[in-house]
C-alpha cells in the first residue's frame, strides 16, 4: 500500500485506530491484535491491509499527518492575517486537544522507532519539512500583507521559529514548562523575529 494514497473508509478506522494504540500505548505497543481490537475488525483484515507493524507504523504516520494538515488549514483559514496564521500556527502544537495532543504523542514515539526503520525517516523528513516550509511562507506572508516587519532573510527566519517552538514543545512534553509558560514563550519568539507591522 501506498503510504501517500488516498484510503477507503475501512482503512481510515484501521490507521486512526493504529494512532490511538501509538498515541496510548507507543511504539512498542502497536500490535496487529491490539489495532484489531481498537478498531472493531478482525486481525486478519489489518494483515490484509498491512503486512508488517512497521508497514502499519509508517501509513498511520502519513494518515496522521494528512489529517493534522487539514486541522491546520481549517484553524488558520478564518484568520485576517499571516501574522495571526503564524501565530496560531506555532501555537498549534501547544494544544492539549485531539488531533495536537495525539499527533505530538506520535511523534515523539516516530522519532525513537525511525532509526530501526529505513523506509520511514523520509516520512518523517517529509513531513517536517513541510511544517517548517508552511512556517516560511506564513513569515512571507506577513511580510506581504503588512502585518509583520519583513525579516532580512524568510527562511532563516521561518527555520529558527520552527526550531524555537519544536524545542518549546519538546519542554512542555517532558513537563518542563506548563502550557501557559510555554505559550508565553513561543509568543516572545515571534515578536523577537518578527515584530509586527
């Protein structure tokens, strides 16, 4: 199966409930039964879809991400500005609600399993690489339509504040900072990068 192919509606279940089994139980966890059980099928039907846990790990990466995709763009599409989708943007993942909370949690258990998995590191690169390009082109953006300062260089830019709020992140889920202190911090590096228009 193609991990960028549309899926049927039998499939999503399988992948969404293959999320939630990561999500609670990680990695380790994701066992054909347990996805099975999750999702109200037969452990032969996942099989048929998928024929590893590692095939399984990779599609419901890419499905997650797809879908956290489309929430981005329904929370930022309502916004008056670039400088407002930056800002929520970067926030996002801040979030302790469903899809945010689950996909940080995916993430986070991705990122451990990826160096015994050649064929999902490239998932993964993919799907960091656009966060951070949707970032530089939110700092354009702003750039264009006034509501930020326009930076001497975009990227660089958009890269730092990437790096900036996956750190923040990063802190928040290891119970460094709390939610409101970890807001407050990723708003001072939007300001510090890009004070407004």
């Amino acid at each position: 199966m193609n991990a960028s192919a549309p899926v049927s509606e039998r499939v999503a279940v399988i992948l969404e409930s293959a999320c939630r089994v990561v999500a609670r139980d990680g990695a380790h966890g994701l066992r054909m039964a347990a996805v099975a059980e999750e999702a109200g099928v037969s452990k032969a039907l996942v099989h048929y879809y998928f024929s590893t846990r590692r095939e399984l790990l990779r599609h419901a990466f890419a499905f997650s991400e797809e879908r956290l995709a489309a929430a981005v763009e329904e929370l930022l599409a309502p916004l008056p500005d670039a400088a407002a989708r930056l800002e929520h943007a970067l926030l996002a993942s801040l979030d302790p609600e469903p899809p945010w909370s689950e996909q940080r949690a995916l993430w986070n258990e991705v990122w451990s399993t990826m160096r015994f998995d050649d064929l999902l590191r490239p998932l993964v690169e993919d799907a960091y690489r656009a966060w951070v390009e949707r970032i530089v082109g939110l700092v354009r953006g702003g750039a264009e339509d006034g509501s930020l300062a326009p930076p001497a260089d975009p990227v660089a830019t958009g890269w730092r504040l990437a790096a900036a709020a996956d750190g923040i992140d990063s802190m928040l889920y290891l119970g460094l900072l709390d939610r409101r202190r970890a807001r407050e911090l990723v708003r001072g590096a939007i300001e510090r990068e890009l004070p407004r228009g």
